[in-house]
C-alpha cells in the first residue's frame, strides 16, 4: 500500500510540474483561467487537510466522494466564466 501511496505523490507531483509548464507563452485570459483552476485546486487540498486534521482528533467523517463532486463542480463554474 505504501508504494501506491509514493506513486500517488509522484503523479501529483509531475502533474503540478506539467501544469504550470509553458505559463510564459499563454494568453492573459488563460493565465486567469489557470489561476482560477489552481484556486479550486489550493480550496479543495485545505478541505482535505481539514478532513485529515478530524480524522486525527478523532472525529468521524463522511464519505470523501461529495468532496470531490463539489471541487469538480467548482473548477467547472471557472471554465463557464471564462
């Protein structure tokens, strides 16, 4: 299980290096739109520190999955408004 989890963490980490590659070729819009994204993405990374947090207080949480539906509804409403 261990060995998923670094996977995990690699792929994020090259995705995050993938995604902010070529920032000094794009459009001012699309740099909005970026940062836009990356906003969702920083909002939804504190909900999971946060859901982390209880967990280690003790507190039981609720099925991560809305979670999700909720970061990708987000990141969608960045895309409508561009």
């Amino acid at each position: 299980m261990e060995m998923k989890k670094q996977v995990a963490w690699t792929a994020i980490d090259l995705g995050l290096k993938e995604l902010m590659a070529g920032n000094d070729t794009l459009s001012d819009k699309d740099l909005k739109v970026k940062s836009g994204r990356l906003k969702c993405l920083s909002d939804f990374a504190e909900t999971l520190r946060k859901r982390v947090d209880e967990r280690i207080k003790g507190v039981g949480v609720g099925p991560i999955e809305p979670l999700f539906d909720q970061y990708h509804e987000a990141r969608k409403q960045i895309d409508i408004n561009a």
